[in-house]
C-alpha cells in the first residue's frame, strides 16, 4: 500500500502539471492580458477607429490563446483579425503559426486552420 499511495501522489502531481487552470494567477497569459489591457498604448488605441480596435482586441486573445497553449482559439482569433479587422493583420500572426506548426504537427495545425 504505501508504494501505490506513493505512485498516485506522483500520477496527480502529474495531471495537475499537464492540465493547468485557464485562469489561474501564475499564468504568464493572464499577467499579459490584464497588463496589456490597462497599458497607455492599449488605451490610446481603444478610442481608435473600429477596424484597428477590433484588431487589437483580437489580437490580444489570440496572443493569449497562445501563450496558454490552446492553438485552436489562437488559430481562431487571429483569422478573425484577418479577416474581419485588419487583413496585414495576419503577418503578425506568422511566428505563432511556425511556433503551432513545430509544436503540433502539419496535419493538425491544418485542422485548426480550416476549422
């Protein structure tokens, strides 16, 4: 028994480490969203036209998709941001798409892109 008590302790350690909170407050994505969203460039840009602000704020979440490693919404947002907002938008987005690419392989980056 103490050696099964044992491995459960380190199978939780390890599904704690591998499934992190969307929003928990070590995360490196909350801490840029929350001080990126009250930033004087942020605020200067808000009052901007609607295509460059919409833009940004899409920007902003894609980035923090991103940095929480959920590709599929980072994928999302920065389309919309192409699409709708501001379409040089997308070159912005090139980085993370190399990034999604290495990390998570051709074929299911792909399926985020369709999707």
């Amino acid at each position: 028994p103490p050696l099964s008590s044992n491995n459960e302790d380190k199978k939780k350690a390890e599904d704690k480490d591998s499934n992190p909170e969307p929003f928990a407050l070590w995360s490196f994505g909350f801490w840029l969203t929350l001080f990126m969203a009250v930033s004087p460039g942020m605020f200067n840009a808000s009052t901007a036209y609607l295509p460059q602000t919409f833009t940004m704020l899409s920007l902003l979440l894609s980035f923090d998709a991103w940095l929480r490693a959920s590709h599929g919404m980072a994928v999302f947002w920065m389309g919309t941001a192409a699409l709708i907002g501001w379409p040089f938008a997308v070159l912005i987005g090139v980085p993370m798409g190399l990034h999604i690419l290495y990390k998570s392989g051709v074929l299911r980056a792909a399926r985020w892109g369709i999707v």
